[in-house]
C-alpha cells in the first residue's frame, strides 16, 4: 500500500474536495488500461464515511468528463440513494432476483456524466444474492459502457459482501476512520482482503483534524 495513495479528508468542504481530487489523479494516471476501471469502497468497520468517500469520488471523475456509475452494493444499510437524492425503490438486488432489467434501473442525469444504480430492496441474503454469476454478469456489463464504476459496499469486518466483490474489483480503497478505529481492525480487514489477492489501491484516512497548514500539506 503505497503512501503515495493515503489520501487526508478533512471537516471543511474545499478541503475535502481538493483530496478527493488527489485521489481522482491517482486513480485516473495509475490504471493499466480502459478496463481497469471498476473500484470498490469500503472500510473495515460501520459508520467510517466510505458512502461519502463513494458518492465524493464518482461526483468528481464525471465532473472530470468520465462517464461513471455509482452502485449502492451495500444490500444491508444502503445510503448512496440518500446522498444523490433518488429512489431506492427499485435498484441492484432487483436487478440481481431478475425482477428489474438494468437498463430501467440504472437512474441518470442528463446533465452530467453521472449514473446511479441503487441497492433497491433489502433482501434477507444479501451475501449469497452478490455471490452469484447474474451479479458478476452485471459488473462484466457495466465495467464496459463506463469509464469509471464506484461500487460503495459494506464493510469488511461484520459481513462477507465485500470480501465477494472485492475479486471482481480492480481497485479497492479502504477508508479509516482516525477517530474511532483501531489498528487492530485496519490490520484484521486488510489480511481478510489480502487472502482474497484483493488489491488495496488505497487508503483514505477520515476524520482528521488539521493542526497545522505549510505549503499546500497538512500535518497532523
């Protein structure tokens, strides 16, 4: 996990946007090719800003002009509807049961490059509706008609969700939150990825405080 990929998110907005955009560059100049294009976000416990992560990240490749989707994967406690302000009641598990075909799920702007595919319904197996070849089926799909796919998805401790669509991942980024998790968590989901050949392309450190500010770094 390279140091160059520890991105610092902050309290204030410009702040917050501006390291989004460190990310973006990493993202966007370190692929191998076109393809290489879906990522996975995730943390290793609840309640550490990956959904924001998500939602900041896929807002600022479209404004880049990429065309990117967004998918809520999280089947659990899905938020991504909450942040873009749309439906949820139709999205990715219904599309997975066969009750909704993609093209009528995926909801988009027709003033931007971006596209949301929501959970929809909370369905009682969440882990065995992912792990299944429509779900891979519909990744292999999308992975070709967007430059970029943002996959918000649970996190890695509580449940296997993750760890089932990391192997479809290219990219994965593990956002921490610095106030309340602890290294033993971070190490404990970083080895559950790792057993998976699940490549961390990433870290975003949450929750900092800035203490200091000198030539466009921050210390803490």
């Amino acid at each position: 996990m390279s140091n160059d990929n520890k991105v610092y998110a902050h309290s204030s907005d410009d702040m917050i946007k501006e390291q989004i955009k460190v990310l973006r560059t990493n993202l966007t100049f370190s692929r191998n090719s076109t393809e290489d294009n879906i990522i996975m976000i995730t943390s290793s416990k609840p309640d550490e800003g990956k959904t924001f992560i998500s939602s900041q990240l896929a807002q600022s490749l479209a404004e880049s002009e990429y065309k990117v989707l967004v998918i809520d994967a999280d089947l659990r406690k899905p938020s991504i509807h909450k942040y873009f302000n749309v439906p949820n009641n139709h999205g990715l598990s219904n599309v997975i049961g066969g009750r909704n075909e993609l093209e009528e799920t995926i909801i988009t702007d027709d003033e931007s490059n971006l596209s949301v595919l929501p959970s929809g319904t909370i369905p009682p197996n969440p882990a065995e509706l992912l792990d299944t070849k429509r779900f891979e089926a519909i990744i292999n799909k999308v992975k070709k008609e967007y430059d970029f796919v943002v996959i918000d998805t649970p996190p890695v401790l509580p449940v296997t969700d993750s760890l089932i669509i990391g192997t479809l991942a290219d990219q994965t980024i593990l956002v921490i939150n610095s106030q309340s998790t602890s290294k033993e968590d971070v190490i404990e989901a970083k080895q559950k990825l790792d057993k998976l050949n699940i490549f961390i392309f990433g870290v975003v450190l949450n929750r900092l405080k800035r203490v200091h500010q000198e030539q466009g770094y921050y210390k803490y």
